[in-house]
C-alpha cells in the first residue's frame, strides 16, 4: 500500500456539498473530467502514488511513477487496504470502487500475462490490434476512453506505461482541464494567538471547530492554513491556483472575509503600518500580503510569457474603499465618488482614478499605489483591534488588451477592439457584532452598514449557491453591486480566503459556515445550462426596453407615416412627385385619373399613409422610353377604415421617403438583440437536454444498464448481496434493487422514514469503521454529518448484521437527514 496516499487532503466539495449531488454528466463523461483531476493533486499536494491493483501486487512492475498518476478503475483500497484516506466517496462506491478489498482483489492481468484476446463491446477482439487502436488514439481522449472496457483500459495503461512522455502530455491536458474547470476556491486561515484556548484544529484542509458545547464540527476546504502558515505559503496557493487564468484573459477576484481581527487585513496587505517603505527592511518584506506579492507574480508571469511593451495589455490600476455604503477613491485623497454606473457589461464608479503602469516597472509603480492607497483607508481602534479596517477595500487592476496581442479566447469576441480583464483584490470589512462592541455611536453606524453589506453579499451568495436562477439581489448594497462581475463564479475565478480567530468559537464556525456556502458555488456555476438562463434573462430584459424605446419612437410623431415594424423592414415608402402628372401622360400605358389627381391633392399635406403609399409591385415595361421603363404598383392605406387605394406610377415619378434614422437605428438594436436572444435560447435549450441526457445516462449508469467498468471483488458472493438488500427492500418501502446489486433505489418519503434511525446508522457506522475492513465508505459519523448539511446527497449505510459489507445507498435531501440528526 502506499503511504503517500494518507497525506490525500480529501475534498471539499465531496464532503461539505457531497460528490453526492447527482452529477451533471454520465459517468462515462465525467471520467478523466476536471472532477476526477481533483484540484488538490496540485503538484505538491497530488499523492505520488496511484497505483492499480496490479501495480500494488507488484507484478507489473513496468509503470512509472508518472503513470501510475492515471486513475485506476480498480478499486484503490485493494492496494491501500485499511487507510481511512481512501476516496471512498459515494460515487465511488456506486462504480463498484469502495468495495471489495484484499489482495486477491481485481480482476486485471500485468501485460506480459494480457491475454489474446479481450471483450470490448460485448466482441472478442485480439489484444495487438487494441494495443495499436491506443496507440493511435489521441491522448486527450485517453481519460474517456479507459473507462468503456476493461480491454481499453489494459491497453491505454500499456501504452502509458511504455511510454514517459505520453504521461506528462496527459497530466498536463488533465490539469489544463482541470484548471479550465475550477472557479473557487476557497481556503481557510487561522490567525496566531497568544492567549486562550484555540477553538480550531486544522487537518490539511480540514477544520474541526469545538463550539459552546464542546462538540466539535468538521469543514471540508480546499485549503486550510494554521497559525504557522506563513504569507509566503497563502500567496504561493493563491498564485498558483487563480493568477494564471488573468494572463488568460479571464476576471479573478481574491477576497478575504472573517470576523474583526481575525487577519483578513493582514493576509491581505501584510502587516501595513502607514510610515517609510517597507522595501527597506526584509521582516517587512517578508510580511507582504496577498495583493502585494500577487501584483509581483502577474507581472513576472507577463514578462515569462514574452509579453512586451508591443503586445502587452496595458495595466491600470484603481483603489476604492466602501465605507457606510459611499465609495471613496483611495488615489484620489479618499475623494467620494459618485453613484455607480452601470455599463452594459459590468458596473464602474465614476471618475475614478485609473493610474497606467508600465510593464517594466509594474511591480515597484502598483507596490507604492497600493500603500498610498492602503495607507488613506478608513481605520478605527475597536474592542478586537487597534486598528481595524472600518470599510471595505477593493484593489482594481485593469488589464485592458488589444484583440491582436490577446489570447485565442478573447480574439472571438464580437463588436470590440480591445478587452478589459479585472483583477479585484479585496479585503472586506470585518462581521462583527456591532450593538455589542461598538464604542460609540459613530462606529455603532459603521457596524451596522459593515453587517448591511456583509448579509447583502451573503444574500447573493445564498440566491448564486442555490443554483435555482433566481433573482441575485445585486442592488442591496454598494459592495454586491461593484463586485457584481467578481464575486459570482460564473464571470470570474474567485479564491476566497476565510479568515478565523481561533480565540472566538462562534464566530469562527459562522466564518465557515459562511465560507462553505461560498464554496457552494462552484457547483452552480459551473452548470453550462444555469449560466446560459441568466444570460437569457439579462437578455431578455434588455430585449424588453429595447422594444420599449421602439414602440415609444414609432409613436412619438403623430404627424408623420405611421411606420410599423413590417413597413420599415419590408417596404419602401414613397409619395408621387409635384410633376407626377407629365409623367403619367406622357406613358404609353399609364394614364392620369382622378384618384390620381386626389393624391397629388394631398401631397405635402398629409404625411399619413393616405398621402404617401408604399411600393407593392416593380415592373419593367418593353419599348419606349428608358426613363419611364419601370413602373411600381404603390398602395395607399384607405383612412378611416376605408379600402387601400392602389395606383401604378412610372418610377421617376415616385419620390421616395425614408423613415427616420433614430427609428431605423432603434429597429436594428431590437433585431440584433432579439436575434441573440433567440440563438442564446436555442442554446440554452440544447444544454438543459444535454443535461438531462447526462443525467439519464448517469442513472442508467448507476443501475447497470450501460456498460460498467469490470466488476470489482466482492467480500460476498454477488447472490448473497443480493439476498441481503433485497432483505432491505421491503423495509424501505417501494424500491429496487440494481441489477448490479449495489444499491437500492426509494421513494423520498421511505427516506423520510429512514432518517429516523439514521443516527443510529452512524454508531452504526462508527462501529464497523473500527472493526470491518471493506467498511470505510463514510465511516466516520462527523462525514455523515458535514454532507448532510448539503442540498442532496447520497448516504451511505453499512449494515453489518450478517457481517457482509453490503451496502444501503438511498439519496436524501439535507433537511429530511438534518431533522431527524439534529
Ligand atoms: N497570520 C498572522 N500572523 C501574524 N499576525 C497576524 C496574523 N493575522 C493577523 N495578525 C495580526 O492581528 C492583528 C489584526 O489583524 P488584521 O488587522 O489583519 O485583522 P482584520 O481581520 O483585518 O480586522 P478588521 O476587520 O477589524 O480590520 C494585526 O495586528 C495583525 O498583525
């Protein structure tokens, strides 16, 4: 087994949201996706080892470190037997992978004992001709494709194994996707104490808090740091995990949030006292936060990247703060700025100041606006802190790039010569419980509007996190209201840095508390289709006053024609001229009649439709004059419900009228608009069956209709296992039982009814943990008890009465688990 495995940090999203929330894509799909390059196999985190059952046996032999990195379908507690770190997700258990367990586990051969011929597809096919179908194979499309047949996959670890370079190309395509994937992060900090008892216990990225009570509660990040953590550590995370997608074109947002005093300042700018520069001396230097060492790094990554003063963005920086709800401009002599403005892609104060930089001095230009601006900020002495932030600071890099010097991602997009991409540097003002420690009324005021701001952004978080489109209350507060672009997920990387004091326990879990909802997010936004239906709505509401305005302007001069929609796409209008009359005599088929006559009358008068027609017909007539060749059909619109009058005129004497430009210009905004709309809609339609396939697919998955990985060794036979959930069955109530005998599927109320005994289950649980080795899945209550304060998810419950590790796998929503839990 490997020990490298133990140091796995699990992840957040598989233990605070539950893997558990049913997946967006089938499984074939999600295979080798961004989810399965799970964020925390970062470089240094990533477990050296991940071998196969047949590496661990030791008889293969042949594979480098580098390929034993490839998941594995084979179950990775067979070769990690007893290590509490296995992935042992529900998901997992669900492919069969959580169980089973010794060595006589797996059913995969070494190479050299590859038999001649494999099933791929139901068909026997000889091992040569696979093993050079996998060669052939383009690499990106390796991840998929070994999970369709057990014959695949021993051919792809063939081909991996043999081949060094084909392992780097496809770690890197997985972290490329992975990257492409992410997009938040969210990370823990605890903050050095000198007295009192730490209410905190930091596990690599998990939290332990003990509250009032003493019982302590688990959180799940994607980091977490202890007190010992230096600045260094915090940036060189948040560099490498957001920083890269700002030279890729893309909004990053790097916020801290937490009670007063827990260091949110601090990981921010570092230990800033306003006075000399701080370059001068290395303690100093060493204490930089966050924002100063991430403008550093940018601006190295720009000159690693080749980027010169020719082809480079160019790069502005702007410092604001909001304090009681005003903005001040902090390079300006914290001048108040007016009220935002709202552009059509994202909100700006204005007239604030935007200070260039060049490349070349990028670093040591941005380090000193940042203290001139950091230094201005609005601070106060409070109960907590001598000197705390009493506003909330943001920190604007623009990175304004020309389409030819952009990136591939931002060349396509339409009507734009050059793209802005905004790196927001936050530190937010500090939760505090303002009626109890405020020491006046002054900071009373404060306290109120820091709280306002504060649930205002918890508000959209919590609409964002629910992922149900609904209305994100945006408007609530100054602060939601510029970080509109950052904050969300969907427009924007986000790392959010929660930062605790481990001296005050509830404010502690309520940091986290908060920070987990945050990290909800990624979830909702990285649904194509959720993304897709909020950019219909803004559409749809800017499509609204669009035609609006039109309707207004069609309106608006009773005087002139009344121009419809139709009558300005479609026809031309025109009137007949002052010397209509020579022209019709002198036709050789067109005479001069009194309706003729009567519309001659009217010419100049009357601006409506009786006076002035449109062309309905064009035709040429042969022989005759040239200029009188071609002769339209014009209507006039009878008035006052009156027929529509229909006369023919030779074309030279027509006087053409144009409509006017505002209208013209008005239809063509509402045609462009509405054309997007639809083509946003046809999308999001496609996406949302897209998902629902997936879904479906995954389903089919999960109950043994489509192809499934080799089935895993199982401690019982497979008849007994079914026997036993089968057992299960009639106590759930209507079910069914998997054809590959694994789970059982119930209603919602049977699940209402199981949660009674579901604390049960977890001593359950705790107790099998401890003596059955194939038991792991969730083998800790505090597991049971962080998923289940998620929306959905799959509990996993391990009956031992007959002492066989089956497995009970039924979906349950948080609030049926939590009543009964809790
Ligand atoms: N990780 C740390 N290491 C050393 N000192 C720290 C750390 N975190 C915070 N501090 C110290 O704690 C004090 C308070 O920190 P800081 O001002 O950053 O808190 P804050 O969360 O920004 O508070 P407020 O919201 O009131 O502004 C500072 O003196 C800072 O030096």
């Amino acid at each position: 087994s490997s020990p490298s495995r133990l140091t796995r940090p699990r992840s957040p999203h598989s233990l605070n949201r539950g893997t558990s929330c049913p997946p967006q894509g089938s499984l074939a799909c999600r295979i080798g996706s961004p989810a399965d390059a799970s964020p925390f196999q970062s470089a240094s985190a990533r477990p050296d080892v991940r071998s196969t059952a047949w590496q661990a046996r030791g008889e293969g032999g042949e594979s480098t470190p580098k390929a034993q990195e490839i998941r594995s379908p084979v179950p990775k507690r067979r070769c990690m037997e007893g290590s509490k770190a296995a992935s042992a997700s529900p998901r997992n258990m669900r492919l069969g992978r959580g169980s089973g367990g010794g060595s006589a586990g797996g059913a995969l051969q070494p190479r050299n004992e590859l038999p001649k011929y494999v099933a791929v597809a139901g068909k026997r096919v000889p091992v040569p001709l696979l093993l050079r179908i996998a060669g052939l194979l383009p690499v990106a499309s390796l991840p998929a494709l070994r999970r369709t047949s057990a014959g695949f996959y021993r051919a792809i670890h063939a081909r991996l194994s043999e081949d060094p370079a084909q392992v780097t190309a496809l770690a890197a395509h997985l972290e490329t996707k992975r990257l492409k994937s992410k997009r938040v992060w969210v990370l823990v900090r605890a903050r050095p104490i000198s007295d009192g008892i730490s209410c905190i216990v930091i596990d690599r990225n998990k939290v332990n808090v003990s509250n009032t009570n003493g019982a302590p509660t688990s959180f799940f990040f994607d980091q977490a740091f202890d007190a010992a953590a230096t600045q260094e550590q915090v940036c060189d995370y948040v560099s490498e995990q957001v920083l890269p997608h700002a030279i890729n074109g893309e909004h990053i947002c790097i916020l801290a949030y937490g009670q007063t005093g827990s260091g949110k300042t601090y990981t921010m700018f570092g230990d800033f006292a306003p006075g000399p520069s701080p370059r001068d001396s290395a303690s100093a230097n060493q204490n930089q936060g966050v924002a100063f060492r991430a403008m550093s790094r940018l601006a190295e990554m720009m000159r690693s990247k080749g980027l010169d003063a020719s082809n480079a963005p160019t790069v502005e920086l702007s410092f604001l703060e909001v304090y009681n709800d005003n903005l001040y401009d902090l390079l300006d002599g914290s001048r108040q700025l007016p009220r935002l403005r709202s552009s059509e892609k994202h909100v700006v104060p204005q007239g604030l100041t935007r200070r260039r930089c060049e490349l070349n001095e990028m670093e040591q230009q941005v380090h000193s606006w940042l203290r001139e601006g950091a230094a201005t900020r609005m601070v106060g002495k409070t109960v907590f802190n001598p000197r705390s932030s009493r506003s909330h600071a943001v920190v604007m890099l623009h990175l304004c790039w020309s389409q030819q010097t952009s990136s591939s991602r931002l060349r396509h997009l339409p009507g734009s010569t050059t793209r802005e991409t905004r790196v927001y540097l936050v530190d937010l003002a500090g939760s505090e419980r303002a009626g109890l420690h405020a020491l006046g009324p002054e900071q009373l005021k404060e306290g109120e509007h820091i709280n306002l701001s504060l649930s205002a952004l918890g508000r959209v978080v919590g609409a964002l996190a629910s992922g149900k489109c609904e209305h994100v209350p945006y408007r609530d507060s100054a602060l939601t209201w510029l970080l509109k672009d950052a904050i969300t997920g969907s427009s924007a990387r986000v790392c959010m840095v929660a930062a605790v004091h481990p001296s005050h326990p509830v404010e502690t879990a309520s940091t986290l508390r908060y920070a987990r909802q945050y990290s909800a997010l990624q979830n909702t936004t990285g649904s194509h289709a959720s993304q897709l239906s909020s950019q219909v709505r803004d559409l749809q509401r800017r499509v609204d006053s669009l035609r609006h305005a039109f309707e207004k302007a069609l309106a608006g001069d009773e005087h002139s024609i009344a121009w419809t929609r139709e009558s300005l796409q479609g026809s031309v209008h025109c009137q007949p001229k002052a010397n209509a009359r020579q022209w019709l005599e002198s036709h050789p088929t067109l005479s001069w009649t009194t309706a003729h006559q009567s519309k001659a009358a009217v010419r100049g008068q009357r601006r409506d439709r009786s006076g002035i027609g449109y062309i309905t017909k064009i035709e040429e007539v042969v022989g005759g004059d040239e200029a009188l060749a071609r002769v339209c059909e014009v209507t006039f619109e009878g008035r006052h419900g009156r027929l529509p009058v229909v006369l023919w005129y030779p074309e030279v004497a027509l006087e053409m009228v144009k409509p006017p430009s505002s209208l013209l210009e008005a239809m063509q905004k509402l045609d462009t608009a509405e054309a997007e709309l639809n083509r946003l809609r046809g999308e999001l339609q496609a996406a949302r069956k897209d998902e629902a396939m997936r879904q479906q697919e995954w389903m089919a998955t999960a109950q043994g209709k489509l192809p499934r990985p080799p089935p895993m060794r199982d401690t019982c036979a497979a008849e007994e296992r079914k026997r036993i959930l089968q057992g299960w069955a009639p106590r759930i109530g209507p079910s069914h039982v998997s054809r590959a005998s694994q789970s059982v599927y119930c209603s919602k109320a049977w699940i209402r009814r199981l949660a009674q005994s579901l604390l049960l289950a977890c001593v359950r649980l705790s107790v099998a943990a401890r003596t059955c080795k194939h038991c792991l899945t969730y083998g800790n209550p505090q597991h049971v008890a962080a998923s289940s304060a998620n929306k959905r998810f799959w509990m996993v419950w391990t009956e031992r009465a007959s002492l066989s590790d089956s497995c009970l796998i039924t979906k349950a929503s948080s609030a049926e688990l939590e009543a009964s839990m809790f």
